[in-house]
C-alpha cells in the first residue's frame, strides 16, 4: 500500500477513535438527559427546538461546507500559496457568519410562524407552545456556531489534522450533560438549562479548534474580501451538496411515511435497526472518508492523478475491511444483539424478532454504504458534487419504488430490504462514474473475495454461537481476532497495514516508557 493509503489509514483511526468516545459519551448524554429532564411538555419543546438548528446543521454545515471547502482551499494552497489560501479561508468565514447572523435574526423575529410549522400540535396546549418558541430562540444561535466549527474542520483536515475536528462533539456532549445535571440538581427548569447548554457546547466546539489552528499556522487575522474568487466557486460546489443532503433528509421522511401504512410497532423497527447500523457506519464509514478526501484533494490539486487512484482504491479496501465482517456480525447476531439491546418492559419478544428481521435486511446493504462515501469524496476532490447528487436522486426514486413492490409480501423488512437495494444501486452508479471518468477499476477486486469469504466464515460462526446462551457476546472479540488472523494468513494488504500501525504504536509506547 501507498504513503498515502497508510496516511488515510492513520488519520482514520484518529477520527474512528474520537467518534467512538462521541458515540458512547452520547449514549451517557441520552441516559442523563431522560434522568433529569423525562419525557413530558418541557422534553418534547427542547427536542423540537434543537431539532432545527440540528437540521440546518447537516444541510449546510459539517457535510457540504467541509466537502465544499477542502477542494478549494487545498487547490489554492497548491496554486497560489499559503497566504492565499488563508486569504481565502477568512473571506469564507465573512460570508458564513453574515448569511447564517442574517438567518438567526429572521428566525428570531419570526420563531413563532416557524415553531408553529413545524410542531402544529403544540398549538392545543398554550404552555408547551410558547416553551418551544422560547427555547427554538434560545437553541438557534448555535447553527453559526457549529457552522464556523465545520469550516475551521476544513481548514484543520487540509493541513492533515483530524483528531480536534472529530472530538468536537465530545464537547457539545459534556456540555448538555454538565446543563442537564445543573438544572436537576439546582431545581431549575432542565429544559431551558439544556437550550443554554447548546450554546456553551457551540462555543466549546469553536474554542477546541483554536489552538490546532494556530499551531498549524492559520490566523484569522490578515486580509480577506468580499469578492474572493475561491469563496465563489465554493459556494457553487454546496449548491448540489445542500441539495444532496436535503434528498438525504427526504429519503428519510419518506421512508418513515411508508411503514406509517403498516402495522403498529413498524416504524420503531426499522428505527431500532437503523440504528445499529448506523453504528459501524458512523463509527469507521465516515471515519474513512473524513480522511480520504483532504489527501485526494490535494493530489487532485497537483495533477498528481496516479496516486490520487492509488490513495482513492486504498480507501475502499480499508472501508471494505471494516464493512463486511461488521455486516456479518450484524446479520449472524441480529436477535440476540437486539435482545441483549431493548428486550425489557413494553419491548416484547416478538418486537426483538420483528426488528431483528429488519436489521438483517439493513445489514445486506452496510458495505455499499459504507463504500459509497469514500467515492463521494472522491467526486468532491475532483470538484465534482453534481454526478453524486443526480446519482442520490436516482436511488431516492429507487428505493421509494422498491419500498412501495416489497413492503406488501415483506411489511417493513421489505423497506429496509428496498434501503440495501438503493445502497447497492448507488455504489454500482458512483462506482461506474468515476471509473469511467479515471479509466481504471478503483474497487480492489482480488481483496475484496477474501474479505467476502472471511467475513462469510465469521458470520457463520457468530451465527452459530448464538445458539450457546451468553457465550456469543463473549466470543465477539474472538471473532474480530480471527478474522484479522485470517486475513494476515491470506495476505490481505489492509491486514497487514494494520498490524504495522498497532506495532509502530507499540514501539512508540515502549520507547516513552523507558
């Protein structure tokens, strides 16, 4: 494997490693939260008030701000020099704050209309109606806040670092706990606490990037314009990734509209088994790719296209590695994993099967999944997001159409089966695309029957342990040892990559020890 392949591999498991302690600390967030603040009129006003500035945050923020920028910013770096590219990195930052303090005035104007949009049911009751519209006031602020965050990740992932980016949301974390546990424990009104501690875990998010920014020998201060060139053209790359993001939302709303036809308990299956999944997704996926695209960019940017296909096959053999035995275990653990999970009070056996059926036919679809975002981001370096968005379009069609054929013989596994199907569409699409554009294969077709057929035996091996009462759970770390063993003993690169990064780690341990 390439320097760059090991690099992507390097920054990945920075920003893996941080998302993992996001993810967990998120499950404590979620555990003191329904401590402190329950579930009644005040609960459902604060989740409807953060529910907007959360929303705005993943159309216009972390995803196609950071994506926007990075080809950009990494082509004038290359181009025209250092100073240039900072030049243009505050001209960015100008216009982001002016739009985005634009909006928050608006929203704060006119938090009523927009509260009453988007919760019409809050009207019956005048108490909980007027808490949503305080507390959608108080929560908006934070959208400039996250958005600044997402575009100092840019200029940090540019330059190679990823680890303060991807613990930003340790942050806001800490600081919705921190609110939550004041207000309970101060006799406050928790809600309103938690509003406040949005904005304070914003402003921590911004403040963590500071200090990486300086060291990395970037200054707010110096010149900047309104006219930047730079500034222009990315704003035109967003246009189709905010439209991309906004079908994303929509496959969503659509999906969920759907098993509404179906039997009671449907929608709380494919959400229950959605989120299994979007773990691994969440936790290596997006890890992989938020590596991936500063180092296409830059070799993009200097016309150096050989390692750019090189560095970009790298990335789908890591994502591959990672993806298939983690869908696997999914598939050869489904019940017992969701047993282990929810299977208490109101949660029955019957609803544990339901949604283990639906996380099987989630499962079939995870590798495509994963696969497709390290090709985006491949798109993006090339400063290409329209093919992506036209291509997300397509699949949106496909998978309401395949949902609508499959949830009658199948109810809601056959929307989860229509969601792996679209997966699997999208990939061959943006796979297709891009190799025709590169003229060469990028997915490493030898690599990728040894995962499938080790990731097969892991599978039917977990299966069976399901079968040997709480054994299966212990054995879970086995399994993932073995198939590492394995594909060392087959001479998978990715295998060995990693085994060089664990003993380069090693070595650096032991030689702080002595």
């Amino acid at each position: 494997m390439t320097e760059h392949g090991r690099s992507i591999a390097r920054n990945a498991a920075v920003v893996a490693g941080a998302t993992l302690i996001s993810r967990i600390l998120g499950f404590v967030r979620d555990i003191i939260v329904a401590f402190a603040l329950g579930a009644g009129l005040f609960a459902d006003a604060f989740f409807v008030a953060f529910r907007i500035p959360n929303l705005l945050r993943r159309l216009f923020g972390e995803g196609s701000l950071t994506m926007a920028f990075i080809p950009i910013h990494s082509r004038i770096r290359e181009e025209e020099g250092e100073e240039a590219a900072q030049a243009m990195a505050r001209s960015a930052a100008i216009w982001l704050a002016a739009i985005l303090i634009g909006i928050t005035v608006a929203v704060e104007l006119l938090a009523r209309p927009l509260t009453m949009a988007i919760a019409p049911g809050f009207l019956d009751n005048a108490e909980q109606f007027a808490v949503t519209v305080d507390l959608v006031r108080i929560c908006f602020p934070y959208v400039i806040l996250i958005c600044g965050v997402a575009l100092c990740m840019g200029i940090l992932n540019s330059r190679n670092h990823f680890l303060a980016p991807a613990l930003a949301p340790v942050a806001l974390n800490l600081a919705l706990i921190g609110a939550a546990l004041f207000g309970y424990l101060f006799g406050l009104n928790v809600a309103y606490c938690m509003a406040y501690g949005v904005l304070v875990g914003g402003a921590f998010q911004w403040l963590l990037q500071q200090p990486f920014l300086a060291k990395a020998g970037f200054s707010w201060r110096g010149p900047w314009s309104w006219r930047n060139a730079g500034v222009a053209r990315m704003g035109l790359l967003m246009l189709p990734t905010v439209f991309g993001a906004a079908v994303y939302q929509l496959n969503i709303l659509l999906g969920t509209l759907l098993a509404s036809f179906l039997p009671v308990g449907s929608v709380s299956y494919l959400y229950y088994a959605d989120r299994l999944v979007q773990f691994p997704l969440g936790v290596f996926g997006i890890a992989v790719s938020t590596a991936a695209l500063p180092s296409l960019a830059r070799l993009a940017a200097k016309g150096e296209m050989g390692e750019y296909d090189e560095a970009l096959s790298a990335s789908m053999g890591l994502t591959l590695f990672i993806a298939l035995p983690a869908a696997a275990g999914l598939i050869g653990l489904a019940e017992p994993v969701i047993g282990l999970l929810f299977q208490r009070g109101a949660f029955t056996p019957e609803a544990v099967r339901a949604t283990a059926d639906a996380l099987v036919a989630y499962s079939v679809g995870l590798p495509f999944i994963a696969l497709s975002r390290p090709l985006v981001a491949g798109f993006y370096a090339l400063e290409d997001t329209r093919t992506p968005v036209k291509i997300a379009v397509l699949c949106l069609v496909a998978n309401i159409g395949l949902g609508v054929l499959l949830m009658r013989p199948l109810a809601h596994v056959g929307l989860a089966l229509a969601v792996s199907l679209s997966s699997l569409l999208n990939f061959v699409c943006l796979h297709w695309f891009l190799a025709r554009r590169r003229g060469t294969a990028i997915l490493p077709a030898g690599g990728c029957l040894k995962m499938l057929v080790l990731s097969a035996l892991i599978g039917g091996g977990a299966y069976a342990s399901a079968g040997w009462g709480w054994w299966w759970v212990v054995l879970i770390p086995a399994w993932v040892a073995v198939y590492f063993a394995l594909a060392l003993a087959v001479n998978l690169k990715e295998a060995r990559l990693f085994a060089d990064m664990l003993r380069s780690r090693a070595r650096r341990r032991l030689g702080k020890g002595r």
